[in-house]
C-alpha cells in the first residue's frame, strides 16, 4: 500500500494523467478537424452538384429529355453518401429520383427529412440552400429551378447526403489514433518508472537506510554516488552521523568515567531515563528497571526525602529553572547523602510543552560526616569551655568574692571609709559569678547524657522566661537508651537556638517546645506566636544561626522545616524530624 504514495508512483501517475488528458484533447481536436473538413468538403459538393442538377433539370425538362435527366442523377448517386437524390417539377411531382420506386411521387409523400419552409424559401427565393440536421445526421440541399413545362413553375433538385457514415468514419480514425498514443504514453510511463525506480527510488531506499543506522554503535553505510543533489544529501547524512558518533563517544566516555550520577529524564513518560553507569554503582539498581519503572529510583530514597526529591522534580518540570536537594539514599546497608543538582530546558527551544529535566546527584557523605564531625568537635570545644569556665573562673570569683567580703567586713570593723566600696566589689564578683555560672551551664548543659535532657530544657526554658519575661512551656521525656550523647547534645543545641531565635527575633509573647516520639522517629516542634519565619526552601540560610541549626540537623540525620502558623496571632512552627532508625 505504500508504494502507491511513494514519489515513483506519484510522478509516474500524473505523467500518465498528464498524457491521458493530452491524448484527450489531441483526439477532441483531431475529432472535431476530421469532421469539419469532411463537412466543408460534403457542403461543397452537395452546392456543385445541386447546382448542376439543377440546370440540367431545367434543361432536360424544357426539352422533354427524360432519359438524359435519370442519366444526370444517376451519376450523383455514385456518391456512397447520397441516401436520396430526386427531381421534381413545378407541380411537386418526382419526375427523377435515385430510386425509381420513388418517380411519380408527390415529393412530400417521400422520405426526405426536409421542412416544407425551406422548400417554399427555396422557390421564392430562387436560390440554392443547404441545411443541416445533426441530430438525424443529415445534410439537404435545395436548388429551383424553372419549370417551363408546367407555366413557369419553380422544381426542386433535393439531394439528402447522409452524415453518420463519414462521422463514424472520424471516431475510427480518432480511436485509432488515440490507441497508438496510448500504447507510446504506455511505454513512456514505463521507462519513466524504471528510470526513477533505478535513480531515485533505490537511491532514496539507501539513504533511508543510512538514516537507520546513525547511531552511538552503528556502522552507517557509505554514501551513494551520482554526483547529483542526492549525493549531496548522503554525504551530508553520513558526515553527520560520523560527527554524531564521534560526539556520543566522548559523551559516552565522559559519562562512564564519572563518579557522579548525570541523568535525563525526557519530557514524555513513554520515553527511557537515560542514567550513566554512577547510578548503578551508587544505588545498587539496575539502569534497566528504569525503562519499565521510571520511579524505581524513588525506593533507594529514605522515606523522610522523597517528598523533597519530588517537589524539586514538580518544580522543574513547571519552569525552566535550577534546583538543588539533599536526599539520603539506602544503598547496599548503609545510607548514603547525596547533593542534586537539577535543571530543566525545553527540548526544542521557544516551544511551549513539557520540559526536559536533567542534573547531576554526588556523593557527598564524606562532607555531611565532615559537618558532624565538625560539630562534635564544636560541641565538646564548647564542652570543655563550659567546664573550665566552671571549674576555674567560678571559683576564681567565689574566691575572690570571699577575700572581698573579708576585706570589707574588717575594714567596717575599723571604721574605715573605704568598707562601702571593698563590700560593692564583693557583690559586683557575685553577680560576675552567677552570669559566669549561667554561661557555663548554656556550654555544657548536657554533657552527661540523655538522661539529663528533659532537666536542662527545663533550665533553658526558666532562662528564657528571666532573660526576656516571656512564657515558656516544655513538654520532654526522658529518652534514655533512644539516643546517644552527642545526639542529645545536638537536640538541645536546636531547641537552644530555636528558642532563642524566637524570643531575640521573632519577638514572641509565647514558645511551646514539645519532643514527640512517634515509632521510628522523634520529632521536636518550637512553636511561637511571633513574626512568621519561612526561609526558602533548599536555600542556604546567610545566617550563621540558620546555617548552624541545618548543620545540627545533617549531622542528626534529621530533616528541618519552617512552617508559619495558620492562626489569627501567626507566629511559626519550627520542626525537627530525626528518624530513630536511621542513624
């Protein structure tokens, strides 16, 4: 079937229309030359002959020379076209015909197709005249002449030539010829068909079959020859799939060697994601699920990230744009972070339609292990900062608080007027020496343990509620052999901070700080009814407090989101979620 939409057929079809059509005309036209001439040619001799008749008729009968009249006509009855031929005489009595059957018959009683009208013209007129009938195919002549046997009245020579013979005599001939043009149009289509089957057809078939070919691991044909414009464009085809190749061998190459995960996924779901060979190594799935299941790489995700990969991904596929997330992946038993980086393109540019999304997903583990690291040694610098403060500035204060209220007390006992100020400095060291006790508390509240958490969030609270008179609640258990030190050590320091950010900045009248323990997962909510705080998300904060809590946040494993409130005050919901399982 699809041959006949093919460029063979098409232009081998209307070269036969074209023929056909000009053979058609050619035939009308030959037709139609055939058919005049043979009128023109039958119009003048009907007038020669009728005019000679005519005379002689009138001459014949005036002489009374009847035989020599039926000689006259018999020689017009040669003609194969004169069906009838007659003489009649003033009184419209046949006195010769072409036919003896019809002599001495009234001419109206004979079978001539001629209008009294034109006769009764004709013998008042005087003059000759032809009609014509072609429908009944008949061409009449009419020519008087003077009767002088009957007182001078007008006869008739009336000679009816029959049309169909030579007409049908010019359809032959037209089909004849129309037949030998067709059987030359016929061979002309042929040649014409062998002609474009061997240089075009084929050679389009060879170029079709280079374009099949291009590919990152096929061997493209060698280009046609011809040396014309199809040439060209196999040359042209098989130089770009050259180039082609060449560029998905350094693609392939750069790709392969990459540590990193690189992936495309196109803007239509029936189309494959495309993933280098990174993604096996650093999930521990096969590439080809990806063909069958497009979100096969969604199950190595921890379940606490997927909604972040998923909203970067509904991002991108609404704007073209650049997002970046950290996700943590389960691969081969151990958790792996990961930092992508995505952006999206339209695959054929100012088309609206689907985007195209890509981007690139490293490793970055050894930096998250870093930052807790980092922390950790933060912390017990803090720690250790804490208890020297302590145990050696505290009580370098306590002690010298004490020589100054020795101090005093002696120099009131002899009435010297500097006791006032000795008793100001004692009680100056004592005020030093709670603000230095408090400070030491906040570096080192829970150095102990887990166990130790519920009382020093309690101490942060009554902290707030003296340093900035505002109402603090807490709502803590104790979590004693659910987390580790330097776990609850970090817990406290984001609840430490999140209080403190919402009671400095956010200027709150209230704070709840609430741990929730929910199976596999604790989570820690900081409400207020402050100024609402929602930082962009996957932003970097600028803020050393922001970047310090997500950096607490990574090195729990925990994920860290602000949410302002949907109630008449505002304020913001700051909550902390880290996955017992998971660490």
């Amino acid at each position: 079937m699809k041959r006949f939409f093919s460029l063979q057929f098409r232009v081998s079809a209307i070269v036969m229309v074209f023929g056909l059509l000009m053979i058609i005309l050619n035939i009308s036209r030959q037709y139609q030359h055939d058919v005049n001439g043979r009128f023109e040619e039958m119009r003048l001799q009907a007038y020669e002959e009728g005019t000679r008749l005519s005379s002689f008729a009138q001459h014949f009968l005036r002489r009374h020379l009847s035989q020599s009249a039926d000689l006259a006509i018999s020689y017009a009855s040669v003609n194969p076209d004169l069906r009838l031929g007659v003489i009649s005489d003033g009184s419209d009595i046949i006195c010769n015909a072409t036919r003896k059957q019809w002599r001495g018959v009234s001419i109206w009683n004979c079978p001539l197709s001629i209008s009294p009208n034109l006769m009764r013209q004709a013998q008042e007129s005087g003059e000759g005249m032809l009609h014509e009938d072609l429908e009944k195919g008949r061409l009449t002549a009419v020519f008087p002449f003077v009767d002088v046997s009957t007182a001078s009245k007008t006869g008739l020579v009336v000679l009816e030539y029959d049309l169909n013979w030579f007409i049908a005599v010019a359809v032959g001939h037209a089909l004849h010829e129309s037949l030998a043009q067709a059987c030359v149009l016929l061979g002309s289509c042929l040649l014409l068909w062998a002609l474009l089957q061997m240089l075009i057809t084929e050679r389009v078939v060879a170029i079709v079959e280079q374009v099949r070919h291009i590919g990152p691991h096929e061997v493209v044909p060698e280009s046609i020859g011809g040396g014309d414009e199809l040439e060209t464009i196999s040359k042209s085809i098989a130089d770009a799939a050259h180039r082609l190749q060449e560029s998905e061998w350094r693609f392939s190459q750069i790709a392969s060697n990459m540590r990193d995960i690189f992936w495309v996924a196109p803007p239509d779901p029936t189309e494959h994601i495309y993933v280098n060979q990174a993604y096996e190594d650093m999930f521990g799935r096969p590439a080809e699920t990806l063909s069958v299941r497009r979100w096969d790489w969604l199950r190595a995700v921890v379940r606490q990230d997927r909604a972040a990969a998923l909203k970067m991904l509904r991002t991108l596929r609404g704007a073209p744009l650049e997002e970046e997330v950290e996700i943590r992946v389960r691969t081969r038993g151990r958790i792996e972070w990961l930092r992508c980086r995505g952006f999206s393109t339209r695959r054929i540019p100012n088309q609206a339609g689907l985007l195209q999304v890509a981007g690139m997903a490293s490793i970055i583990t050894a930096e998250k292990e870093m930052e807790k690291m980092q922390v950790e040694a933060a912390e017990n610098e803090r720690r250790r900062i804490g208890q020297d403060l302590h145990d050696d500035v505290c009580q370098r204060l306590a002690a010298a608080q004490l020589k100054s209220g020795v101090l005093g007390g002696s120099l009131k006992r002899e009435g010297h007027p500097q006791c006032v100020l000795a008793m100001d400095v004692a009680r100056e060291l004592a005020e030093a020496s709670d603000l230095a006790r408090s400070f030491a508390r906040g570096l080192a509240s829970v150095a102990v343990g887990p166990q130790e958490l519920p009382d020093a969030v309690a101490d942060l609270c009554k902290f707030i509620e003296r340093a900035f008179g505002i109402s603090c609640r807490v709502e803590c258990e104790d979590y004693s052999g659910v987390l580790k030190t330097e776990e609850a050590a970090l817990l406290f320091r984001i609840t430490q901070e999140l209080a403190t950010n919402a009671a400095k900045h956010g200027r709150a009248t209230w704070i709840d700080i609430s741990f929730i323990r929910d199976r596999d997962m604790l989570r820690l909510e900081v409400a207020n009814d402050g100024v609402s705080f929602n930082p962009t998300p996957g932003a970097r904060g600028k803020g050393m407090g922001l970047f310090m809590l997500r950096q607490r946040a990574d090195a729990l494993g925990a994920v860290l989101s602000f949410q302002p409130r949907d109630v008449a005050g505002g304020g913001t919901l700051a909550v902390c979620e880290m996955p017992l399982a998971c660490r």
